[in-house]
C-alpha cells in the first residue's frame, strides 16, 4: 500500500547523526571506596544473586566411531545400493538458469487500456533486446523490478520451484543467449533472458564411491561404538568397574570437574547432553549411552554439590567489585546528568565538552 511504501522509504532513506559526549563508569572506579560493612549490607540485600549452581562431577567413557572403523566392512554392492536409494537427492544436480529480466508492472486497479499501453511499451524494448541491444542496460533503464534494474536485471542462478510458473516454464524452455516473448505473470509483464543454462546432472557412481564408502564407514563405525556402549553397560550394571572395561577396549574413562548445567567441560566444550545425563542419575550410577557429536558416551555421577548461597567471606572479592561498579555507574550518571543540564542552558555540547575534558563525538 501506500502508507507502507511510504515507511520502506522512511526507513531506508531518513537518516540521523548525532553528537555526543560519553561518561564511562570504568573511568571512575578508582575514585570509588568501599567499606566492608558497606560490602556486607550490600550482601545481605543481594544474597540471591551470589547463589553458587548446582554442580556435578562425573566420570564418562567415550566410544568415538573412528575407534571402530577399522571393524567396519563395506562392500561395493553396499555402495551401489547406497547409490540408488539416494541417486536422486543426493547425486542429482538440479537444471538451473542464471537469467536477466526487464519488468513492466501494471499500474495499481489497472484498467485493459492501461494494460496495453504498457504492453506497447515492453514490446518496443523486446524489439530493441531482440536487435542486439544491451539486455542489461535496457533493464537499468526500464525495468520496474527495483531490486534487479540496478544490476541490469539480473536474477543469478535459480532452480525450478524459485520463480513463480509463468516466469519459470518460460525461462526453463530457453536456450542460453535466448530472449523471450513478453511474459505475464501475477507482477505484470517480463521480457527474461538466459544468460546460462545449466541442465540436470545425475553424478555416476565412480565420481562418488569414496564420498559413499566414507559415509557408510562413519556410520556402521558409529553403529558400532553405540553397540559396544550398550554392552559396556550392561556389563557394570553386572559389577564390572567402568575403568576396567575401558582399559579392556583401549579406550579411558575422563574425570570431569565439578560443572553446573551450564558449564562446559574442559576437553569437550559444551556438552549438554553429557552434563544433562549425569544430573539425570545417582552416584555412580552408569545410564544409557548418550550420543554427543561423532561418539556414543557413558556417563557416571561421582560427586553432587546442591546449589546454595556462599558465605559472605567466599565472595567478599565479588560483592566488593559488583557495589564499586554500581557506585562508580551512580557517579557517571551524577556527572551526566551535570553536564546536560549546562548542555540544555548553552544549547551546545562543545563547551561543555571542553570544560569537562572529554571528546564530542559522533555516530555518523
């Protein structure tokens, strides 16, 4: 509509600079004290949020698949069966068209009279596309499409299903070089050329045998390890010791750190489904395999810390640094609001800037 071409305008179109003068906290906090009995007041009326999570330490086991791999056998009829039932969404590149076009939209509630008059006119841009003009000179020119026209009207690369069914059986059907009669869609009339066609290919067999038998490695190998986990299980459900079993399959069993739900282990990063099923079960309970990236993991809790508010000494670092960074803020703002006040009586922030020993700055 309208009002809302009115707003795309405003909004890519009206801009706004402006000066300012900053006064950053940090530049304070040396001028900042704190008393202990400030800190410990401060402590008493913000204890919830010096509340330590609660944490685990826990023991995992890892069966990455690439331990397994060489366990693995793949044969090539498991490759060619592999193929064919992926042959097609998987190793067939789609046709696709890198196209231009020119757009000659309809004015709004246009009436037959209108519609022929800018039929008139695209046609007499097709005969000119079609006498060896320049296709993308004549779409900077003429084209209504505000999106393409600066680039000559040109769409790149684009598969069936991308445009809608005019436009595309229309420019499918061309051959590259090719320009097409005036085309009318639901946007108003088209006149496409194609700059390229590329048509579908399916990849044969030989070009992706290795892509497959990697494949089907990675995943019989990580079919493997799930396997070799569960029955590890079982095995310590049976009284095995889990290090034990890990020394029996040349693989070791990780002690992690104490790790709240949203901490991150040390050799592995984030790992919420480990951390996740350790909290999940009892000490020293080992649980169901759990898959966290390209290995199968089992998981046993060795050491539980509930959540709790420290005392006031374990943290007095912390309360001392969050009140100094407050009062240093509350200074700022105190300084701030100083020098808007003498801002809004000069009508100028340049002396005032200059008086206080700061910088005006702008955002452009």
């Amino acid at each position: 509509t309208t009002d809302e071409a009115l707003e795309l305008f405003r909004f890519n179109n009206e801009k706004l600079n402006l000066a300012f003068i900053k006064i950053p906290s940090t530049d304070l906090l040396a001028t900042v004290t704190v008393e202990k009995k400030d800190s410990e007041e401060y402590y008493k009326t913000h204890n919830e949020s010096f509340r330590a999570p609660e944490r685990i330490r826990f023991a995992y086991l890892a069966y990455p698949g690439s331990h397994f791999e060489s366990k693995v056998q793949v044969s090539p009829q498991d490759e060619e069966t592999f193929y064919n039932d992926h042959k097609t969404d998987r190793f067939t590149t789609p046709a696709e068209v890198h196209a231009r076009h020119i757009l000659f939209s309809y004015p709004e509630s246009a009436t037959a009279e209108d519609k022929a008059k800018v039929r008139e006119t695209a046609t007499g841009v097709l005969t000119r596309a079609r006498a060896g003009e320049d296709f993308a000179a004549l779409a900077t020119a003429h084209s209504q499409d505000t999106g393409t026209a600066p680039k000559g009207g040109d769409l790149g690369f684009f598969p069936r299903g991308r445009m809608v069914k005019p436009f595309e059986e229309a420019a499918f059907n061309l051959s590259a070089g090719a320009i097409s009669d005036l085309v009318e869609s639901q946007f108003g009339l088209h006149i496409i050329k194609a700059e390229e066609v590329h048509a579908e290919r399916e990849r044969p067999l030989d070009e992706v045998r290795a892509e497959i038998h990697q494949e089907l490695v990675r995943e019989r190998a990580r079919d493997l390890a799930h396997e070799q986990a569960i029955q590890d299980q079982g095995k310590v459900q049976a009284g095995a010791k889990l290090a034990d079993i890990a020394q029996s399959a040349g693989l070791t069993v990780v002690d992690s750190p104490l790790v709240s739900r949203e901490e991150s282990l040390p050799d592995l990063g984030r790992q919420p489904e480990l951390i996740n099923a350790a909290f999940n079960l009892a000490i020293d309970q080992v649980g169901e395999p759990v898959l966290a990236g390209e290995a199968w993991y089992l998981v046993s809790p060795r050491e539980r810390v509930e959540s709790k508010i420290p005392d006031f000494a374990a943290v007095a670092d912390e309360v001392e640094k969050r009140l100094r960074a407050e009062k240093a803020e509350q200074l700022a703002k105190t300084k701030a609001d100083a020098l808007l006040t003498q801002a809004k009586e000069k009508k100028d922030l340049a002396p005032v800037a200059t008086e206080a020993k700061v910088e005006v700055e702008e955002s452009g």
